[in-house]
C-alpha cells in the first residue's frame, strides 16, 4: 500500500513539472510565431578632449524594451577604500538612471568633473545594467591640440639653415563644438633664453619656421603651443633641430656615348638620348666632355662648371660650394679627365637654378663614363628633384 502511494506521488510531481510553465524557457516571438533573434548590444562615444567640459555615451539596446529604465554608473581604477591594489571600481556620486527610448536607444551625459578626467590618459568605463539588457564601453581624455612635425607642401624635412622657410601645421579638435580660438605660439633658442611671441595662429594654420632663425652656435629651437577655452588650456611643446646646409640628395649612374644612355635629366637622374628635351647633361660626337644637350640648351636653358676637389665634394656643403662657383670661371663643358674629376656645376632649368656637384667615377674614353652627383639645398627645389 505504501509503495502504491509512494509511485502515485512520483508520478504526480513528475505530471506537475512537465506542466509548470518555466520563464527561461520563453523565447520572443513575433506575430506569426517566429523566433525573434536580436542583436547584442553597442556602446559608443565620440569621446573627450581637454577643451570639452563633458562627454556624451550612446548606447542601443536591443534585448530592452522601450521605457525600461537603466542604472548607468562610471568605474576608473582606483585603491579601494580598505587599501591595497588598484582595481576598477564605480566612482561616488555617478549613478544616473536613464530611459529607454522608442528606438531601444540610451544616452547619458557626464562632465569630466564627474569622471575625474583631467590629463590626456584618464580612462573611464561606462556601463549600462537593466532588466534584460546590459553594455558598456571605455571613454580616453585626449588632447584637442596637435602640431605636425617641419614640413613643406605635406612632406616632412628637416629644418636646415639656408634651405628656406617650412612649417608646422597646427590643429585644434575639441569633440563636442568648432574651435574658433586661436593658438599663442612662442619659441626660444635655448632652454635659459626668454620666450619670445611668435604670434596667434588659427585652428588648421601653418607657423612658420626656418632654420636661419636659429643663433650660430644653437641647434636648437624650443616651441610652445597653447589653445584655450574658459578655464580649459590644451599645451603642447616640442624642440626642433637644426641641420647645417648639406645637398639633399646624392645620385649616381652612367652615361654611354650614342643611343638611349648618352644624356640624363639631372633632376631625376633619368637616362635620355643627348638630343632630349630633357637632357641637362650629354656626351657626343665620339667624345665623353660634358655639357648640356643641344636640345635642351636650344629651349633657353644652360649647365656651367668650374672645377673643384673631391675634398669639396665630399664636405658636402652647398653654402662654400656655391661660394667657390662664384669665385671661379664657369666653362659650358667639363672634362672628366682633367683634374680630379671634380667639378661645381650651376644649372638653369625653366628659369630655376639649382646647384649641386659632380664627380666622376670612372671614365672610358670614346666609349662611356661613370658619374656621382650631388644636388638640392632649398624646400622649393623638393617637388622638381626625384
């Protein structure tokens, strides 16, 4: 009798928990039945600079449901309040209870004075907690400002006296508006001397630099750039250092007497025919003397030289080489032969001159001659040479 009730009773709770309906069990579906599958959730932000006085975080929440209410709260690393290490724990005061909205979307406001960010590097992590749905995501303080490396037209150089006037590009990116303000720039040449005012510049500006701005004897310059909002100010500080004048490039080739080798363009050290357009320097008529192409000249252009030493070439100084051709008598050809083989060469190119130094390598007369050549001492002269 007692088993019999005992099987009735098994078998009675076995009946009720097959029946009992179970939450966990419930999958969404929509009006035809179907499962519904959502997506998880996305936390975003644009961010904070230190010119903003706050940041946004926007968050889409798909397991919500529009109305539901989320706890959002901020954590940093901080040492808990009984002591030892680090760890990532919710910040006082930063609770905020936010409403989801129609569209399953959230979105919170916090300052940097709520966040305790105050030096590009503080971190902070953002966290939404519902119901049926959760998210978060890590927000960086970042400068606003940004100054580019020396360049001219786009391109990095370096800065060196003689070569002309380059740039530093300057930015200034706060996330939540269009900085309007200026940035104060000030330099001096040498960490004792006294800052002196360059001047205020806009946001996506060029300042000015150039390395015959520099003292003799000092090689380097020290700059200062400040953007500032009400009590915000974003400052950076580099130094810049200046090369003495040397030939910015070097390049080397051959020139063989007839056919498609017997020129090159100087400019590019690309080898022509001597009857090019393009052929600054050219050997002909049985003979490796040097001079410029018959064509090319013709076009109102010109190459002269005045012989010089492979010590001249080899200080690499466009200041004393350009000297030494002033004080020298120019000849229109050149002899590889003679000399040390050495020679300063001035040549005019579509009204533009350029200086530079060749050397020549090896020489086979009636036949072919190897060369080396410096040229470029000025940022104009950079888009022409290859």
């Amino acid at each position: 009798m007692n088993n019999r009730i005992s099987l009735l009773l098994i078998v009675s709770i076995i009946f009720s928990c097959s029946c009992t309906k179970q939450d966990y069990f419930n999958i969404p579906t929509d009006g035809n039945g179907n499962a519904v599958i959502t997506t998880v959730s996305t936390c975003t932000s644009p961010g904070i600079t230190l010119l903003d006085s706050g940041f946004v975080v926007n968050a889409t929440l798909p397991n919500a449901k529009a109305g539901d209410i989320m706890t959002v709260e901020l954590l940093k690393s901080q040492v808990p309040a009984g002591g030892g290490s680090e760890q990532l724990l919710p910040l006082a005061g930063t609770q905020k209870q936010i409403t989801v909205d129609k569209d399953l979307k959230a979105t919170v406001n916090f300052t940097r004075q709520e966040a305790k960010m105050n030096v590009p590097g503080d971190v902070v992590t953002v966290t939404f907690a519902g119901k049926t749905e959760s998210a978060s995501v890590v927000v960086t303080m970042k400068k606003a400002l940004t100054v580019s490396t020396p360049q001219y037209n786009g391109s990095a150089i370096n800065v060196v006296r003689g070569a002309g006037t380059a740039e530093m590009k300057i930015m200034v990116q706060p996330v939540s508006y269009k900085y309007l303000g200026s940035v104060e720039v000030k330099k001096k040449n040498g960490t004792n001397d006294a800052w002196v005012n360059v001047g205020n510049f806009p946001s996506e500006s060029a300042v000015p630099i150039s390395g015959d701005d520099f003292a003799v004897g000092k090689d380097t310059m020290y700059y200062s750039f400040i953007s500032k909002v009400n009590n915000f100010a974003d400052t950076v500080k580099v130094s810049v250092i200046n090369n003495n004048p040397y030939f910015f490039f070097k390049k080397s080739g051959v020139l063989e007497l007839g056919g498609s080798k017997a020129g090159v363009n100087l400019l590019i050290n690309a080898n022509v025919t001597a009857t090019d357009a393009n052929a600054m320097l050219a050997i002909d008529n049985k003979s490796i003397t040097l001079h410029g192409g018959s064509a090319w000249i013709a076009a109102g252009n010109s190459i002269s030289f005045v012989p010089s030493t492979l010590a001249q070439y080899n200080q690499n100084d466009p200041v004393s080489t350009q000297a030494a051709f002033a004080s020298g008598t120019p000849t229109t050809t050149a002899d590889p032969v003679a000399g040390e083989g050495v020679y300063i060469f001035k040549l005019v190119n579509n009204g533009v001159e350029y200086y530079g130094m060749l050397k020549i390598a090896n020489a086979v007369p009636g036949t072919s001659l190897g060369y080396e050549y410096r040229i470029g001492n000025l940022y104009s002269q950079l888009a022409d040479l290859k």
